[in-house]
C-alpha cells in the first residue's frame, strides 16, 4: 500500500495539479491498483515555487508535469506496490 498525496493549494493548483491527479487516477486504473495505493490531495506541500509538488510515501517529488506522471508512477509507485503484492504472498 502506499499513499501519494498530491498539491491541491494555490499555487500547485494554478500549476496543473489537477491534470496530474487525472493522469494518476489513469495509470492506477490501468493497472488495476485501487486497492493498493491512495490518493489523496494535501493543501501545502510547502515547495510552493517549485511547481507542482507530489508525495509519494515519504519521497516529496516537486515540479511535476503531466508528462513526467508516468515515469514517477513506473519509478515510486509500481515498484512499492509490487513490494506489498510480494510480501503479501510472502514472496
Ligand atoms: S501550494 Fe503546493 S507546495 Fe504549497
């Protein structure tokens, strides 16, 4: 399981977060991840001038844009999910 938590305020909003979080919600349906991972959005960051902030577990990535979601979600997602599918099965 792991959470990513996505910059809905201000500044990360007039960014493009909401384009990122659609682009998220896209990858985790396509590969059938809703039960492993939540997504929430979080008001602050606190890297406000850094475009647009994403935590993913404990890992903070800023300045995202939608065309870098799909190596984040390959790079932090997908392995830490594959990591609770294994232990889960006690592989
Ligand atoms: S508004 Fe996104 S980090 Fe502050």
């Amino acid at each position: 399981m792991i959470t990513i938590q996505v910059c809905v305020g201000s500044s990360c909003f007039l960014r493009g977060s909401k384009s990122v979080i659609t682009e998220i919600k896209q990858l985790i349906n396509q590969h059938q991840l809703q039960d492993q991972v939540i997504l929430k959005g979080n008001f602050c960051l606190e890297r406000c001038s850094k475009g647009v902030t994403v935590k993913c577990g404990e890992k903070i990535f800023s300045g995202i844009a939608t065309k870098d979601v799909r190596d984040l979600f390959e790079k932090e997602i997908l392995p830490a999910t594959k990591h609770f599918y294994n232990e889960a099965k006690g592989l």
